[in-house]
C-alpha cells in the first residue's frame, strides 16, 4: 500500500495543531501575493501566473513532500532561469511566451518525479555548495540589473551583465521620471524597514521575534502605498506602468503545448531549473529540519517537489520550488505541518477571486524594488571568502561559476560550474600527493621524509601513494617512479605503499605491470604493501599478482625488515 | 635557441645509419603507396589527396617529433573520423569536401601545436585505455562494414551501424558481379598471404623476419594483380569502380577555406580526430620508444603531430598521425631515425610524378580489401575481456564506448566514453568505502571488524574512511556517521580515521562542521586521527580545528587509548 509522507501529520492533527498552522498561513499569505506577482514579473510572465503558481503547487507539495514547513512556490532564481529559458523559445508577452513557461514547469515536473522514482537523488550530489553559492550569487546579480529596467521604466531584454548594462545604458535617456519616483521611493521605503524596524519596533517594547515579523510585511506596506498613490495621482496617465487588469478567478485546468520541437528546445534548461531547485529547496528544507529534528528524505522530496511543479503546470502556473524567506516566515510564525501551506494556498485562491480588482494601480516599480531588496539574501559573499582561504580547487570553481553566469547567463553558468568543479577535482587527482617515506625511528611507523626525521635504506625506495590509481593518474604513476629511481642509483628494491589506494582500475593496473616489467629490466623489484582488502580481492581477480616480480606485504614495516640489507 | 628533436640524430648521422634507413624507406615506401590511396577512400578523398598526406606530413615530423621510428600519414580511424566531420559540412566527392577535409588537417594540427605549448598534453591523460581501445574496437567495425560496399559496388552513405546495414541491405540487388568477383578475389588472397604465407616462406627455408616481411607486401601484390586483370578484362566496361586518372606531380601550396562557419562547425570534430590521433600515436610512439631505450616527450609529440597536421593542410592533404602497422614495419625493416621517413616522402613524391598513370586501372575493391584485412589490428577484444574480469566500471564505460560509437558514430562514441569513464569514476568515489574498525589484539594496528577478528570499545566508534571526501560524497559522509551512531546507543566518541583521506573540499569542510554539531547536540564527540600532512595544513587554514569538539590524534591508537572507557 503507498504511504503518502501527509499521512504522517495528518494522524494526531488536533486544534491547537490547526491554530498554530492557521495563524502562519494568514502571515505566509499577505507575505506571498506581491511575492508572487514580482516573480512573475521577473519571469516576464502575467501577475495572474504568480498567483497560479501559488496555489495548487503547495497542496501538491503538501501531500507528497517531507519538510513540514516548507513553502513552496515561485522563486526568485527559478524565475530567472525561467525567463532565460522562455525567452530563448517566445516572444515575451505573447502567448506562446506564457504557454512555453507552463510547459517548462510540466517538464521539470516529471523530470523530478523521474529521477525521484529512480532513485537518483545522488545526482544532485554534483553540484558542489561553492558552485551552488556561486551561482546563486551572481544570479541574484542579474536579477537586480534585470529589475532596475521597472525602477526606470525603461524597456530591455537583456540576461547577461554586459546585455543588462547596456540596455540599462543605451536606454536611460527613455528614463519615466514618475516610474524611478515611485520605484526610489519604493527602494527607500523597503530598504529603511529592513534596516531599521525591527530595532525601532523593539525600542517601542515589542518583542524580537514580532517585531521581525511585522518588518517582513514591508513589503505589503510598500504595496498598499504605492498602489494608493498611482490610484490618487493617476500615475497611469504620467507613464508609470501597473499591474493592470488580472484575471479575476480560479486557474482554468491548463493543457501545456507539446509539440516536439518545444520538448526538445526546453529539455536542457527544464533538467538545470529541476535540479537548481530541488538542491535549493533540499537545503532550505534540511536547515529548517534540523530545528526541528525532523528528517528530510532527498529521494521523496524529488517526487514531491516534481508533483508540485506538474501542479504548477495543468493550472496555468510556472516552475515552483521550496523558497528560502518564504519558508523561514512560514517557520518562524509558528507553522507545525503542511496545513498550512493548504490554507496558504486557499488564501492566495481568495485574493484570486476577490482582490485582484484592487491591484490594479499596483507599479510594478514597487514589485522591482521588493525583489531588489530580497535579493540581499542571495549574496552570499562568506562563502567565496572561506573558499578563498582553504582550497584554490572551490575557489576556482566559484570564480568560473559566478563569471560564466553573470557573463553568459544562467544555463552556461550551471554547467560551467559543475564541470569546472569536476575538471578542478580530477585535475587534482591526476597529480597525486605522494611521499618518499622512511621508519620513525623506535616505531613501525613510517612517514615522509621532508616532514619527518626518519630512517631510509639505500637500496629501498619506500613511496606512499596518497591517492587511488585511476585512468588519469596512470601515466604520472609511471613517471614518478621512474624518476625517483634514476635519482638514486643504488635501488633494488621498489615499495608503493598504498593505505591511501582506496582502488585501482584497469589503466592503472595495467601502468603498474608496465611499471613491474620495466623495474625488473633494470634488475629492481617493485613490491607493494599495506594494499587495502578490496583492492586486494581486485587485484587477485587479474594476472598482476603472478606477474609481481616482489611480493605483497600486509604491513610496510615487515616489507622494509625483509628487504633492507644489513 | 631553439633545439629541434631532429638535431639529436643528425649528429653522428653516418653511412651505416644510412643504409639501414634506405633500405626501410624502401619498404615503408611499397606498402604506403596502396594504404594512402585506400585511406583516402575510406575518407571519401580523390586517392592523390592520400599521397599527398604522406610526403610534407612525413617531413614535419622528422624535424620536430622525437620518436625516431615513428611513421606518420593517413591512418584508418582518423580517415573514418574525418569522413564523419567532413560528411556533416559538404557533400562526398565535391570540391568543397575536399577543401573542408583540407580545413580539418589545418585545424587539428594548430589545436595540436597549440595543446603542445600550453604543456596540456595531461588532457588525453583523460582517455582511459578501456575507452581508447573501445572507441578503436568499434571504429574497426564501421571501417569494415564502410569499405564493404565497394566490394559489392554499391552506394551507400551511412556513418552508423544500423544506416550502414540499412544501406548494404537496400542495395544488394544493385550490386555489380565483377566488382564483387575482384573484391572476394582481393579479400581471399589478402587473408590468405596475411595467415599462411608466412609459415610457408619460413618452410622454403627463409628467415622469419624476412618471411614475414614478404607477407607484408601481400596488399601491393594484390594491387599489381588486381590492376593487371582489371586492366586486361577491361573492367571498367563491365562497371567495376577504378582509382581512374590521378592527377600527375607534387601537390601545389593549398590555402585551406576558412570561412567562420565553416571553423565553427570543425572545432569539435577537429579536436577530437587531435586527441585521438595523438593517443593513437603516443602509444605507438611509447611501444616502439621502449624496445629501444628512447623516450618520448609527450609535450614535444603533440607540436611533432601538429606540425604534421599543418604540412598535410598546406600541401592539399588531410588529418594525419603515427600509424601503427606501418611503424612497425619500418622498425622491423631497420629504420634508426626519422631519415627514412623524409626518404620515405620522397619515394611517394616520385610515385606521384610518374607512376600515378600505372594506377589508373586499379580497382577500389581490391583498396577496400586491403582496408577489411587490416582491420583485425585494430579489434581488442582482450581488453574488453581483462575488464569484465577486473573492474565493472571499466566494462562499462567500454561497452558504452561502443555500443554509442556503433549507433551514434565516431563523434559521439568519444565524447560518451570519456564522459561515462569520469562519470564512473566519480560514482565510485561517491559512496566510499568505509570500514568500522577495532584493535588487532597485541597490536597497535587497526583493522575492519568485518574481516579481522579486533577488538573494540563499547563507547568508541571509529570509522576508517577510504576516499578522499569532496562535494560528491559529502552527503554520504553525513549519512554514513548518523546511521552508524544511531545504531549504537552507548556512543560517547565518534574518531573519523583519515589515512586514505588525501583532500577535504569545502563542501566536505561544511559537513564535517555539519556532523560536530549534530554529534554535540546529541552529547557525542567528535575526533579525527591519522589525518595526512597536507590535508591538516588545509584544516589548520579554516576554523573547523577551532570548532571540533573532539580531538585531533597523530595515531588511531593513541586516541583509542585515550579515549576508551575502562
């Protein structure tokens, strides 16, 4: 029988469950109708589709994902990569535009469920944090060069910084006076609540944790001023661009366009947005899990997050994932279980079918301007500073991440970063770490003899090799021992110690017999000790072992002893 | 000032040295003239294309390569290569085929020049052996399956196993009976020379290598035979295919087209046929280099193929590299240095000045035959054996090798061999092996409790960890120490032993940091021992010692010793 992950809260749900869950979902809900609308915004999608993507999502989610006060929902980075990946297939503003977007979603959709049924949750296991960090960063970048087009109330279409820059230049003589007093406004307005509520709101005696929550509803106070004052000074009239007429209603059930050639155009940029989602959603998830001591479990996230992305898709929404302030609001206001993301989402459903009528003088200077604001959050400049100090390999990856992306957009940044850190990480295993080692003397332990005061033998070329032997360290293998040997001229005896060869594959095997056979030509035997088990049972299972000119030796002190003449 | 590897052996260049390099020359010479036409076939080339990459290619590389018997020209699976890329810009047998095949060459041996300066030559340290000789395997097939259409005479275009069966099936009945009469013929003798002729020869009292030489001059008896009977019959009246008028004379200085299109769709194929070629070539180079004590400068080979590559450009030729049967038979026919081979050049110079009228009458059966017998060299199949035994990731990533080569071609076979032989590796590395581990009784060694009788302590669990740990299996890490504790109530120490361990990524950082503070909140230390030199200067570089709320021990024992509740 299938066990749905709802059923384990839905058991035991009793009042005081509900009025905790209920309270959260009022406060998640007000939070989420301008975050919905700028999302769209920033997707170059209609405001009704934030909305869309706002409702059924979270039920789908609520049923078949494992955080229990994770929100689901448009992001802001998933939003980019929508537009980018849109943009490349539509015109935006068409419908074709807004039919592509729900189509990516379904895609993305079924990819997750795919790899969650598969089990293939690992995959994500690529996209090392710094590269993750890094991208995200610079995506946050372009998504606050992208909105500053709406502060201006300029036009652009550009997605990389030196295409966003120039927009922005070239066209900042079309510059809407009445649009940038709105957006500045907005911009201040957002920036001074972020700052300098919480603080002011504790002066007044309010307690921490309210006076945060009251400072995140800037934004709906940002919202209600703005839309107030394009309303009385019929901003319309003077340029300044609005929400304008949604929609008013429910989501009509929506078939996504399926035409082949669309798939096949959409089937890379749906795989990157699934799995830069699903690993931003994981950690949010994860972070929010460990408060609680609640486990979240990678594979039945894929299914649930795909269901809430195919949701996204058959009501006329966009790519969804777990976000970050959204949760944490959620979190913090008290959230027990997904009921609240249920109610949450019956909350967006009635402003869909009531409110819409009053966002009508909405700028979407203001929507710019709190997406500008949020995108603080993405930065994440600690990350490339510890980078920079411990390891050159991340640091590197990060630099090419953040440079490819800002330089040539979202998709070539995630896969110039996942395959820079993988190029990074072999390049660092094709030039093993290796040591001339020798007894410390009084033990049977045997260390480097740079860093170490040990005890060598001439006719003993004692070498640790500190990484496994693989295709691409093969040929450095050969090299290295037969230039340590030519350094020395008295060696007949060769030993690789290998506690740190955690496996040997078949070019490597095949560079050790290389390396055996051209050792006894010049009458030195190549021995080895200190072979782990499993490579041990491998090594039995070839000819190597019979072709050894020396032998194997299970410690490297009872090798040393044996072969070391007196 | 610049040495040329040259200048080595014209130093001290004597008569005797002389006389052993004619003499090779010679040989090399007969047997070059059928294979550069046969390749040229194979390449969908006019057979003067195939003489003309093996004279000023042949040059170049004396000058500048440092295998002193190496033997560069045209070689089977480079020519298939080039069919490929060559096939997907311009139609066969037009100028413009011709002019791209010409493009190639230039391409590939700038990329080549190029690789060499950088000191990149460690990139095709990424073609795993297993990958190589997969890739070679099924190239053999399709180059057997390609030429057998003109031993039915029959048209056909397909560059994939299946459109090659396809094309063979669809044509048979237009198949031409005296085109196939020569073609078995040629096929027959071949095989025949190749298996018997040399026990025969050895049995009418030669030496063995003569002997076997002889039989290596097989393809230009059947060139002679095949040409005469042709030529006497009037085959070419009866429809059977002929090399026909070949133009008379040296190549003229050819300027490659270089349209930026054109460039942009050779880029990939051109660095592909580079590193295969150079591969190819580097292996032979080593193998033949070992007999005789020489070495091989992989850097200086990559400028030696390039400049090869560049000459065959220039003078109307196409992608060249070190080809194996054929620098063979210049070692074994006593060439010292690369002198036979500028000998050599010039011998096919003299062909092309006055003998390409004797080729008029010589079937393309009898070239494709030639092709079809050697084909054999290039089938490993014990390297497909020696992995089944060994190692399943190698298996796979040959069988994916040429199962996508067979299917896909030539260009999608490389790529995905190379891409499923890292993919494997790094699946393997991530779920690391990993051992509980205990004390060997009387000892101070450590061992896993699963394959040695240890001893352990009810409060210690100490985990030896086999890989190094990066962002791929940080995760696993996670995981791995959580279950292993939950699953053990009494657990007051958790001692991570590190001698495997030969980096830590930041990712990896992050979960260590990660598992101390979970392990803390549930009252369980964490401590790590045996931790390698460089990888404790990358620790003592961030704060992770600062934070670790166990200890860092030099040996597992001592830490054991500590930390053991009597």
């Amino acid at each position: 029988m299938i066990r749905l992950p709802c059923q384990d809260w839905l058991r035991g749900y009793n009042k005081s469950t509900f009025s905790s869950d209920f309270l959260a979902a009022i406060i998640v809900t007000i939070m989420l109708i301008p975050q919905s609308l700028a999302y769209a915004l920033l997707a170059g999608l209609p405001p009704e589709m934030g909305l869309y993507a706002s409702m059924l999502p979270l039920m789908a989610y609520a049923a078949l994902g494992t955080s229990r006060t994770l929100s689901v929902g448009p992001v802001a980075v998933v939003s980019l990569m929508t537009a980018t990946a849109v943009g490349k297939v539509a015109q935006a503003g068409t419908a074709d535009y807004a039919s592509a977007a729900v189509t990516l979603a379904l895609m993305s959709g079924v990819l997750l469920v795919l790899l969650g049924l598969l089990r293939f949750g690992f995959v994500t296991n690529f996209l090392s944090h710094p590269v993750v960090s890094g991208f995200i960063t610079a995506s946050g970048i372009l998504i606050a060069l992208s909105q500053l087009r709406h502060i201006f109330g300029i036009e652009g279409q550009g997605e990389t910084l030196p295409a966003l820059l120039g927009d922005l230049l070239s066209s900042l003589p079309d510059m809407n006076a009445a649009t940038l007093t709105v957006g500045v406004f907005a911009l201040f307005f957002l920036y001074a609540c972020r700052s300098h509520l919480p603080t002011f709101l504790s002066g007044l005696g309010l307690q921490n944790g309210t006076a945060n929550m009251l400072a995140k509803a800037a934004p709906v106070m940002a919202v209600m001023l703005t839309t107030l004052i394009a309303m009385l000074a019929d901003l319309e009239a003077r340029g300044v661009a609005l929400v304008g007429a949604i929609p008013r209603g429910l989501p009509a059930f929506s078939q996504p366009a399926l035409s082949p050639q669309l798939l096949a155009e959409l089937l890379l940029p749906a795989l990157l947005i699934a799995l830069i989602g699903f690993v931003e959603s994981v950690s949010v998830g994860r972070t929010l899990g460990a408060k609680r001591r609640e486990r979240i479990d990678p594979n039945q996230e894929l299914v649930g997050l795909g269901a809430a992305n195919i949701a996204a898709a058959v009501s006329g929404g966009f790519p969804v994932t777990g976000g970050f302030s959204r949760s944490v609001v959620n979190f913090d206001a008290g959230a027990k279980t997904q009921a609240a993301s249920v109610m949450t989402a019956t909350g967006i459903g009635l402003t869909a079918l009531f409110l819409t009528p009053a966002l009508y003088y909405l700028p979407k200077a203001t929507l710019a301007a709190t997406i500008i604001v949020a995108i603080s959050s993405l930065l994440d400049w600690k990350t490339i500073k510890e980078a920079w100090g411990y390891d050159y390999a991340d640091f590197g990856a990060i630099v090419i991440t953040i440079l490819m992306t800002l330089g040539f957009g979202v998709e070539v940044g995630v896969i110039s970063g996942v395959t820079s850190s993988i190029a990074l990480h072999l390049y660092r295993t094709m030039r093993p770490h290796f040591a001339i080692v020798g007894t410390v003397p009084g033990t049977e332990h045997y260390r480097n003899v740079k860093r170490h005061d040990v005890v060598t033998h001439e006719n003993i070329l004692s070498i640790r090799i500190d990484e496994s032997l693989y295709f691409a360290n093969a040929a450095f293998l050969e090299e290295l021992v037969y230039t340590e040997v030519a350094k020395t001229g008295a060696v007949e005896h060769v030993i690789l110690m290998c506690p740190a060869v955690n496996s040997i594959d078949l070019s490597a095997l095949e560079a050790l017999q290389e390396i055996n056979q051209r050792l006894l030509e010049r009458r030195v035997l190549l021995h080895l000790s200190e072979v782990k088990g499993p490579v041990m049972d491998a090594l039995k299972r070839s000819h190597f072992l019979e072709n050894l000119a020396g032998k194997v030796f299970l410690h490297h002190h009872a090798a040393v002893q044996e072969l070391a003449r007196v």
